[in-house]
C-alpha cells in the first residue's frame, strides 16, 4: 500500500531554487558547504569576468566541508575498550583470529598499540555512497527531541547510522568525513611492505583515489584494478549498465618494491621447449628496443646469426641490451633464431624454472579468476540457508588479493567486514595451501529490518550473520578436506591443524569508574563508591583485554589461567604478561609469582590493603624478578 504523502506546509525555498538554477549553467560553481548545497561566489566571480579575479590562494589538493573535523576525529583519543565474549567464540584459548563487533573508528583507534606496523594487508569493502547505504555518524552528540525527529539506524549501542541521501547538501562531504579517519588510522597499523586494496563503485572511486593520495602519498598508489564483477547487463539501467567495479590498491611505503601472483594453468601453457633445451621448457620475448638508434645509441650493434654466419643489425631501433650483454646471452644459448636458424632477429629465451617468484599481475580482474556476485549471493545464500545478506564479494574475489598481498603466516584486516567474506576466503585459501594467515573482522552491529530474512531467521544483527557464517564455512572446509583425504587414500594418516577458530571481542565503555565528584564533593558517604575503580559488573578477563590494548600485546596472544597460591592468575603467551585481579595482594603471593620471571606484571590498586603495602609488593618484586615491569590499574 502507497504511503500517503504528507504536506510540508512551507514557502519555496528561494536561495534553494535559486542555487539549482545557476547550477544548470555553472555546475562547476556549485560545492557543499557545512549547512548544505552552496555557491562558490569566487568560481561564479571568475566565469562572469574575462580577467583573472583575486580570491582565495588556490592549491592543489581535496577539500570538503567537515574535512578539518575528519582529521580531528582520527586523532582524538578514546575511553572505549573491547570485552571478550566467549559464549560467541570458536576455540578462545587457543585460536589466533579476531572478530570484533563495534564502530570500526573506535576500534581502529583501540588497535593502534597493539598491531602498529603488523598488519600485512588490508581489505575493505564500504558503504558505496549510492544513496541508500548507511553511513556511520561519527558525532553522536543531539538532544533528545533531534534524535527522535532524525531518521536512521542505530547500532546494538545506540550509534546513530544514517542513509546519505543524493539529495543531501553534504552528499560527498559526510562520505568522505566517514571514510578518511578510518583509512588515516587503518595505515599506522600496516606493516612497511603492506598493502591495501579497497572495494569501491564509479560514484566516488575519484574521491576515494584523491584521499588516498593523500594519506599513503601519490608515490604509492599501485593500481585502480578493474573487476569484473558480472556478466549480465541490468535492464534497470536507463543509460549504460554497470558490470565492473573498481578495486583501488596502494601500499605503504616503497619498502614494498613489487608485487607477484602465483602462476596459474593459463600461463603456463604458453611454454614449451621446441630445440629440446635440457633446461626445459621455456617462452620467448622481443630482443628489438621500441627505442631508435639514436635515442639509444650505446644499444646498437651488429649481432651474428650463428646457424648463416649473416651480420644483423636492426635498420631503425636499437636492441633491448648492451653488448657484453648480448655476448653472454650467446654463450649461454638463450638465443632463439627460429626453427630454422633463420629469423631476421633473435629472441631471448624465458625459461620456466625462472619464473619461481610468480607473475606481474594484471589491473583488469575477470570473473572467470574471481567468481561474480550473482555466484557470490547463491554461495551464500546455500551455507546460510537463506537470503540473509544482500551482495557479498565472492571469495575467490579476495582470495585472489590475498595470494598477492600476502605470505605464509600473515595478518589481514577487514574493518567493513559484512558477511564475513574474507574469514571464508582465509580460511579457503589456508586449507588449499597448508599457510597460516590470521584475520582481523571488524563490524559494526547494525541492525537487521524486521521484514527481511534475515531477521526472520534469527539474526537481529549483521555480527550474527558473520560470525555464523565463518563457523559454517569452517565446518565446511573441514569435511571437505577429510573426503579429499578419504579420496586420495591418506585418510589413515590424515591430521588437520588448520586454525577454524575466532575470539569475539565487542566495544564497550571503558571498564574504570566514571568519577563524577570533585575532590571537595567528597564525603564519608560516598567515599566508598571508590573503594575498587573498577566497574562491578566487568570480569577480570574483561580487565586482562585492557590491560593489553594499553601494552600494546596482541589479541591473538595465548591466554592461560592458573591457580597461584589460591589466586587466579593470567599468563599471556607464557610469561610475556602475568595478571592477577584479585584482591589482598600479599608478599607471600608475590615470592610465588614472581618464580615466573614475567616480563611484566599488573594488578588492581584496590587489591592492596594501602600504598604502604603496594610499595612492599614492588620492592620484593623487584629484588626477585629485577627484569619485570610492574603496574596496577
């Protein structure tokens, strides 16, 4: 049933109309401005005069309304933490990969100790900015009357999402101010040699590129990748019909000097050994310089064909090497003069057993290599079955970055992680190959609408939806693997160490007291509201993840909990953090725990009795394990 529509019971607006029409002759007049659609009275100036008009001092760069904010916004600290969730978990104790629910700008900033200059390669898939997805709102801050009059949707957490309307005054503005601290702080946490390859559509894949530019440097722009994501044209298109997206790929520094694909079946058949070389088989290429002799003249001499004797040299270009060059490629018979010794010019011989370090790759992805999204949407759609989640990347889509991107035992992040595509594709990958590379997803919980399937089937929010996903596609992979092993007779002996499992971990507030009171608000009353600073319905594993986001100790480190005179005590990969929350914190407790010799060590200031007792515990620390660092929280 049509909604009715409803009378604004409002004049036009003049300037607004106004704007519209000088945008029909001057579009290039019309920018966004921090309350909506403006003119710029300099550019409009500048059409309407045949001098050059004096205005602002103009430079070569991207601006936008809120951009100023945008950089503030990626610098500011924060209070949040990440709390464990076990019930939500594949195998905590032991499982090297991280799933993370919350707003990713937050999180981004909450990794910034712990995986600065770690993370190998970045994947990301945002929201498109057609319209129709939803943007997330970095500030939060509206009465109650302007949040109930505001439409969008919210997270599990109350942060405000919001559809960026075409219509929007701000259309590219808020984009841009959503996307640009994220990608600031997202290249901190990457390694020298790391890259990032970014999902976008032709709406702003030139603003993405320019901010880009600009966070990782020109200098380090790799590839605009062209994919091509289906086959099919759409008969909803009025004018052309889209079947390729744009993949933007830059790494973060030069230390990163090439980048190679693994061979492939299709390559490989362009090789084969017609003179029956005993190095085997082998490709030819051009030993003619596109370059002419006098732009190269050093590259120009007579060469001999050895089969005829006849002297050659190239009427008008010069050849690809120099002499000593030519000379050795002789002696070593990498030379080919056709089947009958008598081409015109040789080609150097490219052998096989050369080629180890893979392949240059191509910036035009097929569908054949990658698989589309209608292939994506029914793969999915069979695990989860059900619609539960419109148009994922197919796997073989990532896989592909993946195996360019990435080595052996690798960390990727995907902090717009949706489905949870890369954990499939990760864990694909690692059962084809035998390599260990981790992952970190990182989801905002937004909301599933009431009348979708996926509502319907039980998933109140898009984090579900992952997290069951990678538990069905490792359920998958792994029986897949015991029927090859089956297959191939080696079932006997079959052991499968792959790593299926994942931590959950969601954003909360930070796990310390909110202190309200001024010291002279204090009364004998209240003063015990600060006996313990630390929240009471927070756990001491809640206390140990914070602990190590402010050390700067990975998430995936293995966690042990042990008994130590009567206490329960954490042990972070062995002895590299030891914790202990519990309260009476004595000498004789820490002559035991200090027998670990733990590179560092916290407690709870209120798990002493007094400073004067604190003191005394550091002091006998310090005489018994002089080499750890101690703290309280």
């Amino acid at each position: 049933m049509d909604e009715i529509q409803k009378l604004d019971l409002k004049t036009k607006d003049i300037v607004e109309e106004n704007i519209e029409k000088l945008a029909t002759l001057f579009p290039n007049c019309v920018t966004e401005g921090a309350d909506g659609k403006v003119i710029d009275f300099d550019l409009l100036k500048q059409e309407l005069s045949r001098q050059v008009v004096e205005g602002n001092k103009e430079r070569y760069r991207i601006e936008w309304p809120g951009k100023k904010e945008a950089i503030v916004t990626a610098n500011l600290p924060t209070t949040k933490t990440l709390r464990p969730v076990r019930k939500d978990s594949v195998d905590f104790d032991s499982t090297e990969n991280i799933y993370i629910e919350g707003d990713n700008l937050e999180v981004l900033k909450l990794l910034q100790e712990s995986y600065l200059g770690k993370i190998k390669m970045i994947y990301i898939d945002p929201p498109y900015n057609t319209g129709n997805d939803f943007i997330y709102k970095d500030n939060f801050a509206r009465d109650t009357r302007e949040e109930l009059l505001e439409s969008g949707q919210k997270d599990e957490d109350n942060n405000r999402l919001f559809v960026n309307s075409e219509t929007s005054g701000r259309y590219h503005s808020d984009w841009l101010s959503m996307m640009y601290p994220r990608l600031k702080l997202a290249r901190n946490l990457m390694t020298n040699d790391g890259v990032i390859f970014i999902s976008i559509d032709d709406n702003e894949v030139h603003n993405l590129r320019k901010i880009c530019d600009e966070i990782f440097g020109e200098n380090n722009f790799l590839s605009n990748i062209i994919w091509e994501k289906r086959f099919t044209r759409s008969n909803n298109s009025k004018t052309f019909a889209t079947l390729t997206e744009h993949i933007l790929c830059f790494r973060k520094s030069d230390a990163l000097s090439e980048i190679k694909e693994p061979r492939n079946e299709k390559a490989d058949s362009t090789y084969s050994n017609p003179d029956n070389d005993p190095r085997g088989v082998w490709t030819s290429v051009s030993y003619v310089n596109p370059a002419t002799k006098e732009q190269r003249p050093n590259l120009s001499y007579e060469l001999i064909n050895p089969i005829t004797g006849e002297k050659i040299t190239h009427p008008t270009n010069a050849w690809k090497y120099e002499k000593s060059t030519y000379t050795k490629h002789q002696e070593e018979n990498k030379l080919y003069w056709g089947k009958d010794g008598k081409n015109t010019y040789p080609r150097l011989k490219r052998f096989l057993f050369e080629m180890d370090g893979g392949m240059v790759p191509v910036n035009f992805w097929t569908r054949q290599e990658t698989g589309t999204t209608d292939e994506a949407s029914k793969s999915l759609e069979l695990l989860m079955s059900g619609k539960v989640f419109d148009f994922p990347k197919p796997i073989g889509l990532i896989m592909k970055a993946i195996k360019m991107g990435m080595t052996e035992d690798d960390i990727i992040l995907d902090y717009y992680s949706g489905s949870g595509t890369t954990a499939n594709a990760i864990m694909q990958l690692n059962a084809d190959d035998g390599a260990k590379r981790k992952y970190i997803l990182v989801q905002i919980p937004e909301i599933t609408i009431d009348k979708s399937e996926a509502f319907k089937a039980g998933y109140k929010n898009i984090c579900e939806i992952g997290k069951e996903r990678i538990r069905r596609a490792s359920k998958k992979i792994k029986e897949e693997k015991i029927q090859k092993a089956k297959n191939d007779g080696l079932f006997a002996d079959f052991k499968d160490n792959q790593d299926y499992g994942f931590r959950v971990f969601r954003l909360s507030d930070s796990n310390m007291q909110d202190v309200y009171y001024k010291p002279n608000d204090y009364t004998q009353n209240n003063l015990e509201l600060f006996a313990d600073n630390v929240k009471p319905d927070r756990t001491s594993e809640d206390l140990l993840v914070q602990v190590m986001l402010d050390w700067g100790i990975s998430l995936s480190l293995k966690i042990e909990s042990k008994k130590v005179s009567g206490k329960n005590v954490f042990f972070v990969a062995d002895n590299s953090l030891v914790a202990c929350f519990e309260n009476d914190i004595d000498e004789s407790f820490v002559k035991e725990i200090a027998k670990a010799k733990a590179l560092r060590i916290v407690f709870k200031d209120s798990s002493f009795k007094d400073d004067t007792a604190k003191s005394n515990v550091k002091q006998l620390l310090k005489q018994l394990s002089p080499n750890t660092e101690m703290k309280v929280i």
